[in-house]
C-alpha cells in the first residue's frame, strides 16, 4: 500500500506535502522448525540478533517510516525536471485507534524540511534511512513505533483575505532613495521583501497586508524554524520621529491577537528609551533605520535615511 499524499505548492517554490502513512501489518520472519519426536510437537528457532530487529512490528516501523519519507521526498525532487521546487516539507500521518474513545484518530508523528540542493547531495543507496531522517533535522518521537503524536516542522494557516498581491520595490532603491520619504505602500512592501530575503534561507515566506484594513499589521512571515520560527508580525514604520513606547504597545497586543510567536517592528527614525523599556523582556525586534539600512546593506542594496529632508518633502506633499 502506497502513502496517500496530499500536496500544495506555495509562491515561493516550497511543496507541502501530507503523507499517510501505509498500516504495517507485524512481519512473519523467516523461521525453521523442526519436528520434536519424542514429544511430537514443532519447536521454532529464534532468527539471529541482527534479523531479529525488523522482524518485529515495532522495529520494522523504525525502519520503514523514515524509508517512507526518504523515498516520497525522492520521488517529488526527481519529478521536478524544471526546477520549480526549491524544499519540501514533509508530513507524515498516522491514523491509529483512541483506546479512552474507541475512535479512530489521525496525527502527525514525524515532519521534515528538506531543501532540493542538501537532499540531492545524499547518496540514498547507502545511508541508514532514521539517521538519514534525524541528520536532515527531521522531528518525531524517540520511538517512531510508538506513533506518538508531534507538531509539525510548520503548519501554520497562511489563508488570510488581508493577504494582498505583492509587490516588487527593493529593486528599484539605490544610493539616492529616502527611505523616510517613500510612499507608505511602497515601503511596506520593501519590508516584506526584505525580511523575505531574510527568512528565505530556512524556507520562509512574508506577506503584506491590505493598507485600509489590516488590523495593526503590515505583514506576517512565515518562519519553519522548529526552535525560533512560528507566525511572525511585522509593523513598518516609516516615520520621522522618534517612536513612542505605545506603537511598541500596540504591536504586543496585535502578536497576543495574531497568536504570533514573535513580533518585529521597523522604523526609519528611532526609538524612544520608554520604547525599549516596554520591549525589554518580550518576544520584540525594534530595528531603527541603521539596522535597516544595514539588514539592506547585509542583501547588496543601499539607500539613505535623511528624516530632515523627508520632513520637507513630506509637508510638501501633504503626507
């Protein structure tokens, strides 16, 4: 029996894969018997140490699941003749019975992150398929044969009708950008290709939010890191003036009703000490505009911050 796969492909080239993994039925090793005459019975010889392991349900699941996965993952990278794949998250499912209920119920019990270009350097034919599993920072329990349930490496609800198209700017900045004078819109989505830019090693993904309507957020990333990773706010602030300890407020209250794991602010002036104060402690990034420019900087490109002259061009016009 095959696993079931479902998949979905997101706009950064990362599949998302959930596998239900086949039921393995206890496995009949292959014994000897032979005839007791004086007691006219049959009496079974024990298999060898070194057999004995995979002939048993439990170590033929430790085994075989992570073979699973090694093998789906194969197959999907294999398939992807034109490169459209950059990683795969792989989820592997398992229906078992609730002893309390007497129902059947369905859980994750091993999860993995597998980038293409790690995955095809890995010589398949030689490798022992769990330590294969682990070495790729794949999570399960200590025992996969106890079908203990775990969560996955990601999976977080990236549907959201605030969501919006994006945009491409950072291409466009060069030595004589201001950034404290752009137009909001446009400096939103700088941040979220930025930080994109800076998630993308480790399979991340920022989106920004419609402008009208977005709840104190300008966009979310997606961050798979099992450790530090999770939903992530972000709130751009392209401002002139020193920022205050209640936008840093606010921001708090928007990860509490985001569920966010983290939250990051991003300001082109900088911060008041009542702001840092507030901040110290809790899951915040304040980045003022020298940390912008130098995360920019950190990615190849470069503008400016001159918030006399944005005050200028701002009053100018009329932002």
């Amino acid at each position: 029996m095959r696993p079931i796969l479902t998949v979905r492909r997101s706009r950064r080239s990362n599949l998302k894969v959930h596998s239900s993994v086949p039921p393995v039925l206890p496995i009949r090793g292959r014994q000897r018997t032979r005839q007791a005459a004086s007691r006219n019975r049959r009496r079974t010889a024990e298999l060898p140490k070194g057999r004995r392991s995979l002939a048993t349900p439990a170590g033929h699941l430790e085994h075989s699941l992570p073979l699973i996965c090694l093998r789906t993952l194969h197959e999907l990278f294999e398939a992807d003749e034109h490169g459209n794949v950059d990683a795969i998250l792989f989820n592997g499912f398992s229906t078992t019975v609730n002893r309390a209920t007497g129902k059947d119920t369905r859980s994750c019990i091993m999860s993995v992150l597998v980038k293409k270009a790690e995955f095809m350097e890995i010589d398949l034919a030689r490798v022992d398929p769990k330590a294969c599993f682990k070495s790729l920072k794949g999570v399960s329990a200590s025992s996969l044969a106890a079908l203990a349930p775990i969560p996955p490496v990601m999976e977080m609800n990236k549907h959201d009708k605030r969501f919006i198209d994006a945009k491409e700017v950072i291409a466009n900045i060069d030595n004589a950008t201001n950034l404290a004078a752009m137009e909001w819109g446009d400096f939103e989505h700088l941040i979220r290709e930025l930080f994109e830019k800076e998630f993308a090693s480790r399979g991340g993904e920022v989106k920004v939010t419609q402008a009208s309507s977005d709840g104190g957020v300008d966009a979310v990333a997606f961050d798979p890191d099992p450790i530090t990773g999770g939903k992530i706010v972000i709130q751009a602030k392209r401002y002139t003036k020193a920022v205050g300890v209640s936008a840093v407020r606010d921001l708090f209250g928007t990860m509490q009703h985001e569920g966010a794991s983290r939250g990051i602010l991003i300001s082109t002036a900088d911060y008041g000490p009542d702001a840092h104060m507030f901040a110290m402690g809790k899951p915040i990034s304040l980045f003022s505009g020298s940390n912008l420019l130098h995360l920019l900087e950190k990615h190849g490109y470069n503008a400016k911050i001159d918030l006399q002259a944005a005050r200028k061009e701002l009053n100018l016009r009329g932002a």
